[in-house]
C-alpha cells in the first residue's frame, strides 16, 4: 500500500485491571484488563520510536475522547466495557475498535468483526472448522440444550463460550461425566452470565502459536508448548495455573513435537488468523488429540502484552526483544493502513 501520510500522535487505549473485585462478580472478573505497569511498558516502548503516546482510557467516554484527541493512530490493547448483558457481551472486545472506526482513526490490530467473532469460542469453532480439526463440542445456552451432552465422549472441559484469558477454567474444569458436566456448566452460566462450551477433552500436548502481519507479509513469530512442571495424568492450561504459572507450567519453545507437527501447526495457524480475518497479531491455541493430531482450541485476536506472564511474550522472548515485540505491531498497522510512523526523526 502507498503511504500517504505520517503519523506522531498515538493513542494507547487500554482497560486497567481495578485492585479488587467485589464480591458480587467472580474472583477472576477483570483478568483480561491489563495492569499499570503492563499499560506503562507498551507506552514507553512506543516511546523510543520517538512519537507522542498518549495513554486513553476506553471507558463510555473513548469515542468522545478520540474524536476530541486528534490522534494520528491507536495501539488497541483495550479489552472493552464489562458492564454489558444480553449477546453485546459478545462482543465487548469490538467495542474500543469500533469507536475508533466511528471517528476515523486507524488502531492496531484486527477490526470489530473479527474481534466480536474470536470472542464467541463456538462461532469462531464453527468458522475454522470449515479447514481444520476441532474437538468434538456442544454450546449450552440454557438447561434444555443439556440433552446435546449425551453426543459427547467423556471426560470434557467445560467452559464460559464469551470470556478470555482462561476466565472460568478453573481446576474442576475438566467433568468425567453427564452429572459432572451439567453442575458446572449451570455454575458457569449463572456466574458468567454467557452460555457454556462443552469440548471433548484431548489429552496430547497443548502448543499456542503466535501470528503476525498482514498479506503477503503474515508470519509466524513462534510456537510454545505448554507442559506440566510436574507429572499429571490431565493437564489443562487453567487460569490456576497462569496465576502460578512460574510453579505449574514449564514452556517448551519450540515445542517437542515432530518437524510433521510443527509445520501441521504453521500451517492450522496461517489458516485460522486467514479464515478468522486477524490482523498485526493474533495468537493460536491448539491441542493435540491421542494420535498427535493439532485440533484448534480458540484464537486470542487481542493478546496478552505483559512483558513477564503474557503467553506471547514468553515464546518470543530469546528472539524478539520485548521493545521490538510491541513496536512491531505498531509498525505492521502503520504498513497496513498506509502510513508512515514519525517522531523526532522518520522510522
């Protein structure tokens, strides 16, 4: 794309992460927000490219906010309002995205369909399995669908459709049973207030693969394997173990599976980012089946950033410096929308 002009002023749109959490929501209601020190990381790190980042708050004033700022460019890292009912919780992730499409300014990342759809694990499990594997899995939206369980081989993983960042995959996550399903999926409609996804439970290995830029410049950026730090019969990625993750989970980069595997994964990733419409970055979460065969688990078009626990991070570490990470993409926005970044000095 031809550059047609030059941006200085970024706006980083973010959601912090508020110090508790009251006791009517679940414990884990803010995990998607981002801390301040995550927040002032990704700002400093766009800082060194010598352009004018301005941190901006997507609460129900952002579309006023960006009108008003005259902002060349947004860094999206913003996870949207959490005080929403009914299917627009769905797609609270779009919403920043969308105010920035309400006031013509560009932003990073993939747009408010892509961003709506990625949400909704069951619709974005319908979209790529027009091309890859999937697990076998049924949505529950009230207790009448319960009869769909019985299509199902046990034991299953049991989980909220509408939330990110493993929000409601707890240790008791994973159900060997019709009764043990049903109780927790009832939990986690009344807690979450969103319909639940029941999967088959794959016990080989679970690798996430990170995806970046946009045609004909998509790659891949990396591959991590997720492993137990100690023997376990059944091991899920749960938020419990994210939150302990330092003592629970050993990563693998790459990962320790065949070359076949590997480019098995490459290529289910490529395809998934393709079919789901990402854009700059995404991440892909897979997992194997008992024959070695990757089956997609979700896409997170709006990755993690935190330059110490954030899956993304992680996997890049000893080839991406972290600076590099986040500047890229900016960097990739810019290239997509056909602009040019420019502070002190052109980049």
């Amino acid at each position: 794309m031809t550059v047609t002009r030059t941006v200085t002023k970024v706006a980083v749109l973010f959601n912090e992460r508020p110090g508790t959490v009251s006791h009517r929501h679940p414990h884990d209601r803010y995990e998607e927000y981002d801390s301040r020190d995550t927040i002032n990381q990704i700002a400093d790190c766009l800082r060194d490219l010598r352009l004018d980042i301005h941190l901006v708050p997507a609460d129900r004033s952002l579309v006023r906010r960006l009108r008003h700022g005259h902002y060349d460019i947004a860094f999206n890292i913003a996870e949207g309002p959490l005080d929403l009912v009914g299917r627009a919780r769905r797609y609270r992730e779009a919403i920043p995205a969308l105010a920035g499409e309400m006031v013509a300014v560009p932003f990073t990342g993939s747009d408010p369909f892509t961003l709506a759809v990625t949400l909704d694990k069951a619709l974005a499990r319908r979209i790529v399995s027009s091309e890859l594997r999937v697990a076998n899995g049924v949505l529950l939206e009230a207790e009448s669908d319960e009869v769909q369980l019985d299509a199902l081989t046990f034991p299953v993983v049991v989980k909220p459709n509408d939330e990110g960042s493993s929000k409601g995959i707890l240790h008791d996550a994973i159900a060997d049973d019709l009764a043990g399903a049903v109780r927790r999926s009832r939990q986690l409609r009344a807690r979450y207030r969103c319909p639940v996804l029941v999967e088959e439970f794959l016990p080989g290995t679970e690798i996430t693969v990170a995806v970046a830029g946009n045609q004909p410049r998509v790659r891949i950026l990396g591959m991590m394997e997720i492993a137990p730090a100690t023997d376990t019969a059944r091991f899920l990625y749960s938020l419990d173990v994210k939150r302990d993750y330092r003592r629970q989970a050993t990563y693998h980069v790459p990962p320790r599976v065949s070359s076949q595997t590997l480019e098995q994964l490459s290529a289910d990733a490529l395809a998934a980012y393709r079919l789901l419409g990402c854009r700059d970055i995404a991440r892909m979460d897979f997992r194997l089946d008992a024959s070695g065969r990757p089956h997609f688990i979700e896409c997170n078009a709006l990755p993690g950033l935190n330059p110490e626990s954030s899956d993304l991070v992680i996997m890049t570490r000893d080839t991406l410096p972290y600076a590099q990470l986040v500047q890229g993409i900016l960097h990739d926005a810019a290239r997509r929308c056909g602009v040019s970044l420019c502070g002190n000095r052109c980049t």
